[in-house]
C-alpha cells in the first residue's frame, strides 16, 4: 500500500520559501534555499528594471551584512491559476506583501543594529521539468515546484544613523 505525497499550497509554498531565503543562517543555507525556490532560467523583474539570476541573488546577499537574524511578516498573499488553467497545486501565480526585519552584528550602545524592508513580490510557479524525479521504487518527498517569473517591488527602509555625542 502506498500512500500519494500532499504538496503544501502554492501559497503556503511560496510563503514557506521566501521566508527560508531570507531567514537562511548561512551562505550556504542561503544558496539552497534560492536555488530550491526559484528555476535555473527565471525571468526576473526587480523594482522595474530587468535582472538575471545571479544579480538577484547578488541583491538579496547584500541584505545580509553581517545579519545575525531575520524575521518574515507576510501581510498578504494571494493565489490564481495561471490564465486558462484551473487550480492546481503545481502552478499557478502567487502575491506576496511582506515586511522582513534583518538584525545585524553591529550593535550601538548595547543595541543590535536592525533595518527593514518591504516589497511585493509576485511570482509564476510551474513544475520544473529539468529536476528529476526520484528513481522507481524510492519513496520520498519530490517537489520540483519552481519560480519562472518573479516581479518584484522592494523598498529598503535602513535609517540614518547618527550621533548626539
């Protein structure tokens, strides 16, 4: 008797996964987590400009000075099927409204440093064809659910930092 493997939501997918990028401990924490969410031919949009993979991924690194955590706060999200298509669980388009807290190493006057963001971040989800499949016979967790298109608006809201001395 087998028994078939229950994909979470894509919501629930796409929260779970922003949330693993941005908390990830260390690099390569970091690498993993952006390679499982999104594809290896992605099409990026970044505050409206055209970006490849690897430059979003250098822009999401340099978020991570010296971090020494995060927090994710999704405010909102929302799923459709991909136009034509009905609801599945392997595809479809995700929104996203999140406010992430990064807390830094540097501390001032015993305080760690702490910046913020707020972006929306809308994405295309399919099955990726070019993860393969476990063998025949193994059991196992296989979910080749990727990012195709990520639209992304994010605003950076690091404070001033200044002196009274």
């Amino acid at each position: 008797m087998s028994a078939n493997i229950v994909l979470p939501p894509l919501k629930t997918w796409a929260e779970q996964h922003l949330t693993g990028l941005i908390t990830a401990k260390s690099a390569d924490d970091f690498s993993r987590a952006f390679d499982n969410f999104l594809a290896k031919d992605v099409k990026i949009i970044f505050n409206g400009e055209p970006q490849t993979r690897d430059q979003y991924k250098q822009t999401l690194q340099s978020e991570r000075f010296d971090e020494q955590g995060a927090v994710v706060k999704v405010l909102n999200s929302l799923q459709a099927p991909l136009l034509g298509k009905q609801d599945t669980a392997e595809s479809g388009v995700v929104g996203l409204f999140y406010d992430a807290t990064y807390v830094e190493g540097i501390r001032i006057r015993d305080a760690a440093v702490e910046h913020s963001v707020q972006s929306s971040l809308n994405i295309q989800v399919a099955e990726d064809q070019s993860i393969p499949l476990p063998p025949a016979g193994i059991r196992g967790f296989s979910d080749r659910r990727r990012v195709f298109a990520l639209n992304q608006v994010y605003v950076d809201l690091r404070g001033d930092i200044t002196s009274n001395a």
